[in-house]
C-alpha cells in the first residue's frame, strides 16, 4: 500500500473533520449548504483514493455515486429549495460558539476513545480514519440539537450521512454495492420527502422554526 | 423463490396501481384486493416453509426461517384486516373533510410501500438491505403521518422523520462495524453481510467489534421499537397520524424493528459467548416497561394512551427475548402475535369511536355501548385482552414470561407485577367509563369495519385457549433459532 496514498487519506479524513466544524459555526445558510457539498467532495475524493490504493474497482462507482449525490444532487436540491422557501439569506442566531466548538472537540476525544479499541484490528490504511467517521458523525448530530431552523437541521442530518459512508469506505473499503445504492436511494428519496414536508410545515406555520414544532410534550 | 417474487410484487405493484389508479372512489377496494393477494403469498410461502424447511433464494440474498415466516404471516394477515379497517374509516374521514382526493390517493399508494419495506426488511438475508429496508419503511409512513396537515400531525411527522432518521443512522454505523469484523473472517466477496453466512461464522467474530455494534444497533433498532429513552416520537406518531396508520404502526412496524434487534443479538450472543446483549435488552426492556406504565395514567388522548401501552409491551417482549432460552423466547414470539394482533383490534375500534365521537379526549368519549354496542364491546374486549386478563392470549404469554423471570431473574418480578398493575388501574379506570356511561353521539355515514377487530380478538382468545400443536412447534423451532442462555 503507497504512503502516498495512506497521507492522503488521512488529508481527507482531517478536511471531513474540519468542515464538520465549520457547518457547526455557520450562520448562513447558504453557506451551510456549499460546506456540505465541500464536504461531499472530500468524501468522493477519499473514497476515490481508497479505490486507488486499494484496486477495488466497485469503490471508483461508489466514488461516484457519492459525487452525483452529495456534491451536485443534493446540494442543487437544497439550493432550489431555500431559493422557492425565500430563506436563502437567513441568518441563525447561534448562542455561544465558542462554548459550541468546546463539546465539539470533548466529542472527537470521546469518539477517538471509542474506536480505539476497534482500530487496533485494523489491517485497512489509515488508523485514525473510524475515530473520524465516529466524530463527524457526533459533530452532525450536536449540529441538529444546537440548530432551531428546519433546513439547518436537515443539513446537519445529510452531514451525519457523510460521515457513516466515511466510515464504511475507510474502515471496510466500502459496503456491498448493493447496500449502497440501497442507502444512496434511501437519502435521495429522503431529501424529496423532506422538501415537500418544509413546504407543508411553512404553509402550516409561516416560518421554518421549529421552535413551533414543540407543542407536542407530556405534561 | 416464485412465490417471493409476488410477495415483493405484488405490494409494489400495488402502489404504483393505486397511484395511478388515483382518485377513483374504488380505491379502498383496489386497496384491499392487493392485501389480500398479498396475504395469499404470505400463507403459501408459510405453507411452503413449514412443510420444506427454510428458503433461501436470490443468490442467497433472501432468506425465510420459521423466525421470520410467522411474522411475514402476521404482517400479510394484519396488513389485510387493517386495509378492510381503512375502507369505511377513510371514507368518513374524507365525507369529514379531514381527507382530500390528493390526499387519499397518496394514503393507499404509500399503505402498499410500506407493506412492501416491511415485507422485505423481514425475508431479507442482507443486514444492509435490512437497514435499508428499514429507513424506507420510515421514508413511507412520515407523509401518512402527516397527512392531515393540521399543526400537531406536522409536528408528530417532523419528529418521527428526525428522530427515526438519527436513530437509525446509529444502527447503520452498527452494521459497517459488523460488516468490518465479519469481512476478517469472510473476506470481501460480498457475502459478509449476509445473516446466514454471519450466523456459520458468529464463533470467530471479533468480540470487541460486536460488543460495540450491537450497542449501536440496538439504540438504532430501538428507537423504532420505541424503547424508552428513544420513544419520544411513537406517542406523537400515533395519535396525529390516521388510525389505520396507528394499527399498522403498534401492530406491525414495532414488531419488525423488534425482530432486527433479535437477529442482530443472535450474532452478538455467538461472538461474545455471555450475556452482554441479552442483559442490555432487559434493562431497555424493564426501563419502557416501567415508564410507560406511568405515563399511561396521564394521558387525555385515547390514541396517545394506547400508543403508550405499546411501549409497554415492546418493553415487556424485549425483556422477554433479553433473558433468552426456550420458554422466554417462546413466549417472547407468543406476546408478538398476540399484542399485534389485539393492539390492531384496539385501533380499529378506538378508531370508529372517536369518529363517533368527533374526538379523541378520553372525557368526550362516552357511552358506546348505547350508540354502538359492538364497538362498545370491541373496545372492552380488546382493553381486557391486552391488559392480560385470561382466557385471551396476552395472560398466557405474560403468565409465561413472568414465571421466567421468576426463575431466572427473580430481582426483576416485582418491577414487572407492579408495572403491569399500574398499567390495569391505568386503562381501565380510563375505558369503562368510555364504553358504559350516557352519550348523545350520531351514526357513523358509513357502516363501521367490526370484523377484523372480532376476528382479531377471537384468534387472541383462541390463542390463550389452546395453541394449536402445529403452531406451538413452529414457535418452538423460531424460539430455538434465537437461542440465548
């Protein structure tokens, strides 16, 4: 296996890390979006490089299934839709983004230790890629709790997507194609679903908070 | 293998037909003909397993055992009743103006997809097709759950599409670590997620690996179970969506998550060689069994309550399937069949008495024995049966689980007693006075569906009454595939 290769996987891996960072202090929305395609782009670029290295050639399909999905797709969808909703200059108001970013890397310290144990038995390349995937993973999730706006949250949610397909090309070289162009078509027909529910919840509430979305509670 | 491509089919067709079919007054119908082809398959694909042994077919990719076959069986029957259920409801919901043509047309086309996940999530042999299958089956039902569009259904959906969505995301990260120590020992042919060859090899699992994926798979799988604390959408989900939904929902969909977990803790339990996953499913098991339990006598909405009571008995049917062995499993796969099918029967009679009613609070719904007496006795019945009172089947498998824990897990007896009768006062102090009383409600516009729940309770009392030999066998021979101990 090239050194070469094994760098720039971990190249990879470490942007995945940082952009899942910077969606978690993005206010805007529109640059929620081109993050989260940036971050497709890394995706598709490791997972292309783990094709390389490795000579799997069904990984070069997923490579660009990845691509057409999360980078053009997905993406374009997003952007169509905060053009039709008229949110597309929304700014969030974030409290406390320092504060933010703390938990975030007490996550990827707590992610690290989780897959320790798990990435001692790793003959794949690169050791540190699961923990990676693990923390991108949580970063996504800590995103959807911290954000009251429907597309941010939906965002975050896709980005959560990103980092388990990382840890599925990283960790194991990629699942049966099968399972992936299960899981592809899954998040696609998913996206669609949740545009047409944004639109039924403005229409409903005239605002895209979900902070009206919290009636529904036990007293 | 033919037989499994209709099963696939004809659902599928289904929902494309009735798509295109449209807005047709005949949908209903249209609707009930492809379920009950559907439950045809089903009992010729059940005959063909019980008289041949297990299938496996499309280069291995499906695979049908005594486990999965009775739940394909009770997910055709159930599907089929609830279907007959829809027809008189949905109509008086639309004569209501709750329902629009557009509306309706998307409600049975997406009723017949979600047959069709559930149906493959089962027979699946591929532990990624199951999640996928799955996720679809979430993908399916979140627009019939917000079909109403009022404020609370859009809420109920929003939640169920995230926190199933999260949830289930966490189970996906549980099965690329379950293909990553299954790849070591299969190697990457393609094979390695495939259950059957998962199921050869458990032995030589990475124990560390499995430990750390069944935890992600059981919250992932457990959040649509509804076990507390990842229940928060179920109680939602059931009472703003249509009723039909909420049978299908607590009867079926409960059960299906509930069976990955089970087949996940099989592999887990042969890799690890202890009691690791067995122990976490009873904890998760008693803790919705408790707090469900006090939750229950809180409710104001009838849906909302029943909803609760079925996190109560995937509680008690996940602690059941936790302890392992022959007679927990077995009455594990008793308490399946027997709570979908009297919680189905619930939801179909709750379902015309609030319509009755115009209502879903519990204080507005009075006196159905006088209006209606068969959905007064349907709704009475049906509360007796799943509140376990003998001779209907509930008391027999919650008699056997109980005696279990005795046995096995004596420190857990009285948790479960107590629960349980909380969960009586509960119901009950909340139904009588609902079927008996004084009413001044109206007829229904349409003639309401009492067979099925009739039906249902009656194969519940039979249940708890004699199980048939055959039928006892087959448990047996499912509850021998889980194994535990």
């Amino acid at each position: 296996m090239s050194p070469l290769g094994i760098q720039l996987v971990n190249l990879f891996a470490a942007t995945l890390l940082l952009i899942a960072f910077a969606m978690l202090s993005q206010r805007r929305i529109v640059a929620l979006i081109n993050l989260f395609a940036l971050q497709g782009l890394a995706l598709a670029a490791s997972t292309a490089t783990v094709a390389w290295v490795t000579g799997q050639q069904h990984l070069y399909y997923s490579a660009g299934i990845t691509f057409a999905l999360k980078v053009v797709a997905l993406p374009y969808i997003l952007h169509r839709l905060i053009r039709r909703l008229n949110v597309k200059w929304d700014i969030e108001t974030l409290l406390n983004i320092p504060t933010l970013m703390l938990v975030g890397i007490a996550l990827v310290i707590f992610a690290f230790n989780l897959a320790i144990p798990i990435s001692e038995f790793s003959r794949s390349m690169a050791r540190g890629t699961l923990g990676i995937a693990l923390a991108c993973v949580l970063l996504s999730f800590l995103m959807m709790i911290t954000r009251s706006k429907a597309v941010p949250q939906v965002i975050g949610f896709l980005a959560m997507e990103n980092g388990l397909f990382f840890a599925a090309t990283s960790a194991t070289y990629g699942m049966p194609m099968v399972v992936e162009l299960g899981i592809a078509l899954d998040v696609l027909v998913g996206m669609v679903i949740l545009g047409v529910f944004l639109f039924q919840i403005r229409e409903q509430f005239d605002s895209l908070d979900i902070r009206h979305l919290e009636t529904l509670k036990e007293d | 293998m033919d037989v499994l491509v209709l099963l696939f089919a004809i659902p599928l067709a289904g929902g494309a037909f009735l798509w295109a079919w449209g807005e047709r007054d005949s949908a209903p119908e249209v609707n009930c003909l492809f379920s009950f082809a559907t439950l045809c398959v089903a009992a010729w694909l059940t005959a063909m397993v019980v008289e041949d042994g297990p299938i496996l077919g499309f280069y291995e990719q499906f695979f049908v055992d005594p486990l999965n076959v009775f739940l394909v069986a009770l997910t055709a029957f159930v599907g089929f009743t609830t279907s007959l259920f829809s027809r008189p409801y949905m109509r008086t919901e639309r004569d209501k103006g709750r329902m629009t043509a557009p509306r309706l047309r998307l409600y049975h086309s997406m009723y017949q997809v979600f047959m069709f996940t559930m149906l493959l999530a089962l027979t699946t042999n591929n532990m990624g097709i199951l999640w996928v299958a799955m996720e679809a089956a979430t993908l399916a039902t979140v627009l019939l759950v917000s079909v109403y569009r009022t404020a609370a259904a859009l809420e109920a959906a929003w939640k169920y599409f995230i926190l199933c969505g999260v949830g289930i995301a966490q189970a996906l990260f549980g099965t690329i670590l379950l293909y990553f120590a299954a790849e070591r020992v299969l190697g990457r042919e393609g094979n390695a997620l495939l259950w059957t060859h998962l199921d050869l090899v458990k032995g030589q699992l990475q124990p560390a690996i499995l430990s750390l994926a069944f935890v992600f798979l059981l919250v992932g799988y457990g959040t649509k179970v509804g076990l507390v604390p990842l229940h928060n959408w179920l109680p939602d989900a059931h009472a703003e969506g249509p009723t039909p939904i909420s049978a299908v929902l607590s009867g079926l969909l409960l059960n299906v998550a509930l069976y990955s977990v089970i087949r996940c803790k099989v592999l887990t339990d042969g890799a690890l060689g202890s009691r690791f996953a067995g122990n976490m499913m009873m904890g998760f098991g008693l803790l919705s069994v408790v707090v469900a339990a006090f939750f229950l006598s809180r409710q104001r909405d009838i849906k909302r309550m029943f909803a609760y009571s079925s996190i109560e008995h995937m509680g008690l049917m996940t602690f059941a399937f936790g302890m392992g062995g022959p007679i927990a499993n077995f009455a594990g796969l008793l308490h399946m069949t027997v709570h979908s099918l009297v919680k189905s029967a619930i939801f179909f009679a709750v379902g015309h008495a609030a319509q009755k009613a115009g209502t879903q609070v519990m204080e507005d719904i009075r006196g159905l024995l006088k209006v209606n007496p068969r959905i007064g006795w349907g709704l009475m019945l049906g509360t007796l049966a799943i509140l376990g009172m003998p001779p209907f089947g509930v008391f027999a498998s919650e008699f056997l689980i109980l005696t279990t824990a005795m046995r096995e897990q004596p420190w857990a007896t009285p948790v479960l007693l107590t629960a349980l009768g909380v969960a009586f006062a509960a119901i009950f102090r909340r139904v009588q006075p609902m079927v008996f009383g004084e009413t001044t409600a109206k007829r229904l516009p349409h003639p309401p569906a009492l067979i099925p729940v009739f039906a249902h309770l009656g194969i519940v009392l039979l249940l708890g009454v004699y199980v048939p030999p055959y039928l006892a066998d087959w448990y047996r021979a499912a509850a021998r595939l889980i194994g535990g101990q």
